[in-house]
C-alpha cells in the first residue's frame, strides 16, 4: 500500500472529523486540524515500512490523545474555531468539568479524523 496522499484543506478535514469549518486557513482551528492530518500521514508511512495492523490501531489513538492541546487558552481557541460543542461525547458519562469536557470533545474530533484518514487509506 502506498500512502502518498495530498494534503486537504482545513474545510475538508473539518467535514471528515464532523465539525463547524475553521473561520479560515490560519486560525487555531485549521492549524489544529492540519497538525492532526499530518501526524497521521507520518503514521500511514510507517505503514509502508511494515508497521503492523494491531500497531496502527494503537497508534492511531495515540495520535488522536496526543493532538488535544495542553494549554488552556489553545484548547479553547481550537474549541471555539470548530464548534467543537457539537461534539457527541456522551460515551465518556457525565462531565462535570468544562476545560475537560472541551479536551474529551477535541479527542472525539481527532479520532474521528484519524479513523476517517485511516479508513481510506485501507481501502
């Protein structure tokens, strides 16, 4: 399998992870965005050099857990740039915390990224 993919706009990778599109190609939303589709191209090229299916799936969530942004005002500067309250994320139970409830949200928008990326890539 060979996995040279272009690189999609920031409205394309919002409409893959189900999210609002980023105000434009520069704000914390598309940039967000992009970092997590390049981690991801990075990860289908180990792929390539014989990275293992049960490996990519667990480095897949490793990608979608590490995407979510450590710094509070980036978290909600990313958060607010796609609408990130939209997101289902009603199978982590109730969540009492707003600043964690964005970062769940964000997890949520970066695996369904991932999973879509991946998905057709295998395809």
């Amino acid at each position: 399998m060979t996995t040279t993919q272009t690189r999609r706009k920031p409205w394309e990778l919002a409409r893959l992870a189900d999210v609002s599109d980023p105000d434009s190609v520069t704000t914390a939303g598309a940039v967000w965005l992009r970092e997590v589709e390049e981690a991801i191209l990075e990860l289908l090229e180990e792929v390539d050099a014989g990275l293992s299916a049960d490996d990519l799936v667990d480095r897949a969530h490793e990608v979608a857990d590490t995407a979510v942004p450590i710094y509070t005002p980036e978290l909600w500067k990313v958060f607010v740039d796609l609408g990130a309250w939209q997101v289902d994320t009603s199978e982590f139970g109730p969540i009492e915390d707003m600043e964690k409830g964005a970062q769940i949200a964000l997890y949520v928008t970066a695996e369904t990224l991932v999973n879509a990326i991946v998905g057709e890539a295998l395809a």
